[in-house]
C-alpha cells in the first residue's frame, strides 16, 4: 500500500476499531493495522519472497508467532497469518510474468472463503483489497462477508475498470483514490457470481 498522508488517515479511521481483518495483497497496510490496531489480520500474498522479507521484520516477526497460553485453551492463532497463492512466478506487484499457472488464478480471490469456517469468515469485520484480481476479490467478498462488513479498496476512484463493482456497493467514504464501501441490501449473488467467474482471471 503506497499511500498519501490523507489516504492512511481515513484507512486508519475505518480499521481502528476492527477485530478481525483480511487483506488481499501484503505491505504498508499489514504493518499499520499490526502497529495501530488491536485486531487479527488474515493477509494472501501472490509473491512469497515478499512474504519473507516482511517477515524479518521484528513487528511482522512477532504477530507470526503463536501466543503462550497460562490456561487450557483449546485452539491457538497467531495474530498475523500469511497465506500464499501461487499464481506463477511474479515480478512487481506481484504481478505473474506468464500464465503458465493461470488455473491458479481464481484461488487467489476465491480460496480463503472456501478455506476458513464459515463462522470465522461472518466474524471479519474488515475487507482491505490492494493486491491483484481486485474486482474478483470484492465480488467474492460479497458473496460471503457479514452484510455490515467494511470493505475498503485502493487506487479504487483513478481506475475505471474497477467501477463495475459499485452496482453492489455504498460508498461511506473516500479521500483520493481510496474507497470505503458497505455492501448493498437485497445483493443480486447470481450476477455477482456471474461477473466473479469472468473477473477471477483478470490479474489487474
């Protein structure tokens, strides 16, 4: 997340308060809800040597590990969890250099929902997308997030091919380009699905 001053203020106004966050695409903003915030972050990542270097450092470091536990705690998480998706040999921004893994790609969007508990996924709060396959992420989001989730997209406004998505969406906030969404009442999930299956090769 390379961001102006303004665009982090308002990122940090809606992330505050959050208990659990998911991010799609790892950096600036996994280190400022770690630092800022109290909540539990799920980041997925399409560049793994990204996700060791952020992991040398000591913030990063600590969230990794798994707290100790004084009591009989049946299940352990540490704060941060990372989790890659290959989508094939990537150059900056995690973007693939060839599509020789291009079956991947709609696990770069999809996989986490079909990962986690349903449970744990009503529980996120919190939707940052930054990363690649940005309209897949939020399409796929809809499709499972709690319907008061904060979903919050960056170099959202400065890029038209991404507009597709506000059919689904209420703007509550932005500053610059970055935008802070609620989704819809009454979601149409056939046309978001729809969409999702032409959008989920879409690195962009």
């Amino acid at each position: 997340m390379y961001a102006s001053p303004k665009e982090i203020n308002t990122f940090l106004k809606h992330t505050l308060s959050s208990q659990k966050y998911l991010e799609f695409g790892c950096g600036g903003s996994t280190f400022l809800v770690l630092y800022a915030t109290l909540t539990k972050v799920i980041s997925i990542e399409s560049d793994a040597s990204f996700i060791d270097q952020l992991s040398t450092n000591e913030l990063i470091a600590n969230a990794l590990k798994i707290p100790n536990a004084d009591h009989n705690i049946e299940s352990l998480s540490p704060r941060l969890r990372f989790y890659h998706i290959d989508i094939g040999k990537t150059k900056a921004w995690g973007v693939p250099v060839d599509d020789s893994k291009r079956e991947n790609y709609p696990l770069y969007s999809q996989w986490i929902f079909q990962t986690l508990p349903p449970e744990e996924i009503l529980d996120i709060d919190t939707f940052f997308i930054d990363g690649r396959f940005r309209v897949a992420c939020v399409l796929s989001t809809l499709l499972h997030c709690h319907h008061n989730s904060t979903i919050i997209i960056h170099d959202f406004f400065n890029r038209p091919q991404y507009h597709i998505v506000l059919e689904f969406l209420n703007i509550i906030d932005q500053t610059e380009t970055l935008g802070i969404f609620k989704p819809q009442e009454n979601l149409d999930k056939t046309k978001i699905i729809s969409l999702l299956n032409e959008y989920q090769f879409v690195t962009d």
